[in-house]
C-alpha cells in the first residue's frame, strides 16, 4: 500500500448496509446521501417523494477515520478497509457534519445509553458523513436476488409473499405461518435474520433447522430461504417499515407479519394517532397479519387464539425465549412446540462437548441396524424422543 493512501476503516454492519443500497434493496435510496437530501428526509421522512424514515449516510467514527474525514476534499478517493482488508473505496463528493444524537434517535426512537443498540448505534458513529461514488466487495445480494429470479421463471410466479424470521428457535407456529401463506401464494421467500454479532443460537444452525423443514415437509419448489443482512439500520422503531421496503425490492407482492410483530406500534403525527401498518400502504406492498396461534389442550391442536373456544389457561403458548431457556438447559422441548428433528439440530449445536458421552449412552438405549454409522449428535436426540412414544403393551 502506498503511504499516500487514505483509508476509512469501517465493519462488516456498514459493508453489508452499502451493499444493500448498492443493489438496489433499499430503493429508492441507491447512494449516500448528501446534506441537503440529508436535511430534506429529516424533515420529510421522504426521498425522492418516497417512504424512506431515516437519512442514508455512513460516518464512521475512530480518531484515524476523523482526521481522514477532516483533511479529504472532493475527488479524493478513500480506500475501504474492514477486518484488515482493502474491500472497495469512495470518491469524495461531500463531506459534512452530523448529529448524532439526533440520528441515534431517528433510527431507535431513543437515544438513551440505557437502549442497547441505541449506545452501541452512538459508539460506532462518527462526527463527520461523507458520500459519493463507492464500490464495495459484497455480492451476495446479487446472488440473492438471481435466485428468486430463476424461481420466479420457472413457477411463473405472480402472488410472491415475503416473510422475516429470526429463527430462534424455528418452531411449529413457524410452520403453520409458512403452511398458511403457501396456500395464497405462488412463491414464498423466507428471510432469515444474520446478525453480526455472536449468538447463543448460531445462524448456520438456525437456516439449517429451516432448510431441514423446507427440504423434507413442503413443496419446497415454492419456497426460497435467503439470510437477511440484519444491519444496525434494522434494530430501531422503523424495523418494520425497512422490512416492507427490503421484501418489496426483493420482489415480494406481499409482507407476512404476526399479530405480535414488535414493529406493530403506533406514532403521533401532527396531532394524528397512525398505525406503522397505515404507513406501509405507501410503500406499496401489501400487508397481511396473522393471529397468535396456541396449542390448546381441550382442541388437542394448534389453534388460533381467536378461533378457539377455550380459556387461556387451556393455552400453551409457543414464547421464544421461554423455549431458548429449555434448550440452554439441555432439555429437549416437547414435540407439540419444535419438531424433534429441530431440537436435535439446536442441542447438538449448543452442547457439542456432549458428543463422547452421548454415544455411549445412545448405544445403550436405542436399537441397531447392524450397520455401521458415524455417530452424531442429533441420533442421540432423536433416539431419546423416539423412545419418549414408545409404550409398554402390558
């Protein structure tokens, strides 16, 4: 590297964030913005008279990356560089100042360190924005979207639906919802939350548990599993309308929400109580929720809360966390909540130091073929919850 480079050292967030815009899942916003249009969607909540809620602009912060900002001028070009390689550059087109307690708050509705994105928003942000012309090593999206292309030729698919999972964990109320919308639409894509940040629950395990679900219990030909760059611009109050913006330039017809969805909230504006949802309209997509879903006991089935009879002490409900607690305890979910084969997955890879010791135990407790197998986790699990539905005849 020569040592008149200039470079702008930013993380893997913001390279995923500009790629994003780059390919076109953010339209209308294709670039940074300057300071003007800056200005103008602060007032607006609007770029080029569309619903966009936050500016789109990259300010890295750190010493090294302010005094570049300071001492760079239009038609300088600054080198990209994250985890200590060179993965694109920018033009100099502008330069300006930012408030950034001003666009923590845009984004989270919040600016209090209490939040924790809202601090960890602040701490990863500069004083300075800069925009123009960029390129960025990140092809995935492209990838992404030649997918849905080919399948969207070969279904001849018209009513396309788009759903946003996290997966942690995927479990039957999930599949009711991908079971539901498959019978209204030709094409569903599932888009998978991919955090930057280590989770408990990893997300290769996570897409692998839909993946699973999809390869062996749908018409998996009409159903496409695509990670989601779950970028900081996604954490704030304005997830929901992101999510509309990204399933619609992904091709999506339609956005899949559940009733309980966090975005569902509700804003003031001039004096005027206004649904998120009522919002979406604008964006042009359409918006379809879906009830919360329980196992009843009396029903003996999954239900709709607001078709079951029933009280709700006669309620199983299916909570995430309450679910991600079994698994940290190495206890295996009943069925009626995740499919086997799914906890199988998720144990194996939340305790794989286990693997000696349940295969001495899995010898003993479970049947041969007389064929020989590498033995895995998931056979341990899965043998167990077979024997689980075995009963004595006497």
């Amino acid at each position: 590297m020569k040592t008149t480079d200039k470079f702008l050292y930013i993380d893997k967030e913001a390279v995923a964030t500009l790629a994003m815009a780059r390919d076109g899942l953010l339209k209308p916003v294709t670039n940074l913005m300057n300071q003007k249009e800056s200005e103008e969607v602060n007032i607006t909540g609007k770029y080029k008279g569309e619903i966009f809620p936050f500016p789109f602009l990259l300010a890295p912060s750190g010493k090294r990356n302010n005094h570049v900002l300071q001492t760079s001028k239009k038609g300088d070009i600054l080198k990209f560089i994250c985890d200590n390689k060179e993965i694109g550059h920018i033009i100099v087109d502008e330069i300006f100042p930012i408030d950034k307690e001003n666009r923590v708050k845009q984004i989270y509705g919040t600016n209090s360190k209490e939040h924790p994105g809202a601090h960890d928003t602040s701490s990863r942000l500069g004083d300075l924005a800069i925009c123009g012309d960029y390129k960025i090593q990140f092809d995935d999206i492209k990838e992404h979207k030649q997918q849905i292309d080919e399948m969207v030729k070969n279904t001849e698919a018209k009513n396309i639906s788009s759903i946003i999972l996290t997966g942690k964990p995927f479990h039957r109320v999930h599949e009711r919802l991908v079971r539901s919308a498959l019978q209204k639409c030709d094409l569903l894509i599932i888009l998978l939350r991919k955090p930057y940040k280590d989770d408990e629950l990893s997300f290769d395990v996570r897409f692998k548990t839909i993946q699973h679900f999809i390869d062996h219990f749908i018409a998996k030909d009409r159903v496409l599993l695509l990670p989601l760059e779950n970028t900081y611009i996604f954490g704030g109050v304005n997830e929901l309308t992101l999510n509309a913006i990204v399933s619609k330039n992904y091709g999506a017809t339609k956005l899949l929400l559940g009733q309980n969805h966090t975005g569902l909230g509700a804003y003031w504006d001039h004096k005027k109580l206004i649904s998120r949802v009522d919002t979406l309209e604008k964006i042009n997509i359409g918006i379809e929720l879906f009830n919360e879903f329980v196992y009843c006991e009396k029903c003996t089935t999954l239900v709709s809360t607001n078709a079951c009879p029933h009280g709700t002490h006669h309620h199983v409900k299916y909570d995430k966390d309450t679910l991600m607690e079994l698994f940290r305890l190495g206890i295996i979910p009943p069925s009626i909540l995740i499919r086997k084969e799914i906890s199988s997955m998720i144990l194996s890879d939340l305790f794989p130091e286990r693997k000696e010791r349940l295969e001495r135990i899995y010898q003993n407790i479970t049947t041969s073929s007389g064929v020989i197998d590498v033995f895995k986790c998931e056979d341990f699990y899965d043998g167990l919850m077979d024997l689980y539905h075995t009963t004595s005849l006497t």
